[in-house]
C-alpha cells in the first residue's frame, strides 16, 4: 500500500511540474464558476462558496503536497524526495524555480 501511495504522488507531482512547465500555477487553481455563484434554491439558497475559505483550503492543500504556497510549484525538496530532481533541473532551467545557488541553505 506504500508503494502505491508513493507512485500515485510521483505522478502527481509530475503531472503538476509539466502544467506548471506550460504556465499553470495557482492563479489557475480554481472553482468552477457555479461553485461561486448563489444557490438559486434549497435551504441554502442565495449562498455561494466563499473565496476567503477556498484560498484557505487552497494553502492547506499545498502546504500537504509541499509545494509553493504563493505559486502552487512544486519544491525542488519534495521532487528531490520523490526521486524526481531532474524534473526540478527542467523548471530550474527554464526559470520556474530558483538556482540551487539561491536557494536558502
């Protein structure tokens, strides 16, 4: 069952470094829009999922995952500990994550 957990989040984390690769970040990481609009009825309605809650969860979620809170990229520690650091080399070289020289030690 580790072994299991652990490749479902290698290819999690390698599915996000390629979107991340072609431009998503956070700013992508949304509800759908009918998420955020009123209920138009039922006990709730007029009621919309409020955006204070999902970013709270949204930094919850990338604090789990261990990646970037402000950007949603993932780390270069948690690709390193995945076996992934030639993924972290790639967004290294294309400028989506800092050089390993300014990195903080």
């Amino acid at each position: 069952m580790d072994e299991l957990m652990k490749t479902g989040e290698w290819v999690f984390n390698l599915c996000r470094a390629f979107n991340v690769r072609e431009g998503i970040t956070r700013k992508d990481d949304k509800l759908p829009k009918r998420f955020t609009e009123p209920l138009p009825e039922g006990p709730y309605k007029g009621e919309a999922f409020p955006e204070d809650v999902f970013e709270k969860m949204l930094d919850h979620f990338y604090r789990l995952r261990e990646w970037n809170k402000k950007t949603g990229i993932p780390t270069r520690k948690k690709l390193e500990k995945l076996e992934l650091g030639y993924v972290a080399d790639n967004l290294e070289t294309h400028g989506i994550i800092p050089p390993i020289s300014k990195r903080k030690k």
